[in-house]
C-alpha cells in the first residue's frame, strides 16, 4: 500500500485496522502510566506527555470511529 495524501480518504477496512492499531497503544499507555506512577517519585514531565498522547489518540478513535457510523440526517 502506498502512502496517502492529506485528501485520500480511507475505508471501511483500512479505518477499522487503523483503530485496531490506536486502541492498542491507548491500552500500552494504560500500562506504562500505572508502571510509572508505582514508581516511588514518578517523573511528573514523563506522566504529562503520555496522558497528553494519549487524549490525542482518543481524540483520533474518536473521528474514526465517527468515520464509520452513517450519517443520520433527523
């Protein structure tokens, strides 16, 4: 597969590996957060850039999983 411009839009499949792909990092995040809050004197720096990253992933599950759900017109 090549690579995408910033206008190509991707399917179906490809929406639902690329989730597959970031809820499992969400959950990587989950573990290496509580391994390094466990530390005695967790690195306050390390413990803001992993939460920032992973409210950016969730934001980005998010506007997939938004891709997938069919338009609703009430």
């Amino acid at each position: 597969m090549g690579k995408r411009r910033a206008g190509d839009k991707m399917d179906d499949s490809e929406i639902n590996a690329r989730l597959q792909a970031l809820r499992t990092e969400h959950r990587d995040l989950d573990t290496a957060l509580a391994a390094l809050q466990a530390q005695g004197a967790p690195d306050q720096l390390q413990l803001a850039r992993l939460k920032k990253r992973k409210l950016r992933l969730r934001d980005e599950i998010s506007v997939l999983e938004d891709q997938l759900l069919p338009d609703i017109i009430a």
